[in-house]
C-alpha cells in the first residue's frame, strides 16, 4: 500500500549497483577519477533514499492521523456520520 506507484527501492537498487560497479572500476585500476565520479553518485542515492523514507512516514502519519479522527467520530454518539477517507 505505501509503495504502490513510488520508485524508491527499484532506483536504491539502480543507484547502489552502479556505485558499486565504479567502486569495482576504481579499485581494478587504482583511478582516482572514477572515485571522484562515485562520491556523488552516493551522495544523490543517500538523499533520494532519506526522501523516500520522509514521504512513507508522512504518508503513515496521515493515514494514522485520519483513521484515529475517525475514530473519535465514531465514538461520540451524538455526531454525524462523515465519509470514510479514501485510501
């Protein structure tokens, strides 16, 4: 549910197996250049990540937020009823 439609693990995936392969060709030949090509390769797949991981936890806060406002709708008797929120 949280990860329907987001291409936050199939582009870590992508993003590490790339660094990866520049780390394998910087090691092989002991080039300085290809490391300095991997530091922002690492540092854009550090940042994509910490964003992902912030969108799903604000999507979970506000999913819990909105299902526990529910609740306490539900649990007065006196309110009227309101609509479900959509998923």
């Amino acid at each position: 549910r949280f990860g329907a439609g987001s291409y936050g693990w199939p582009m870590a995936l992508l993003g590490g197996a790339a660094a990866v392969t520049l780390l394998y060709l910087a090691l092989r030949g002991s080039r300085t250049d290809v490391l300095i090509a991997l530091v922002p390769v690492l540092v854009l797949l550090l940042a994509m990540l910490r964003r992902f991981h912030v969108q799903q936890e604000s999507a979970r806060a506000t999913l819990l937020a909105a299902a526990e406002a529910r609740a306490a709708q539900l649990a007065r008797p006196d309110a009227p009823p309101t609509p479900a929120p959509k998923p």
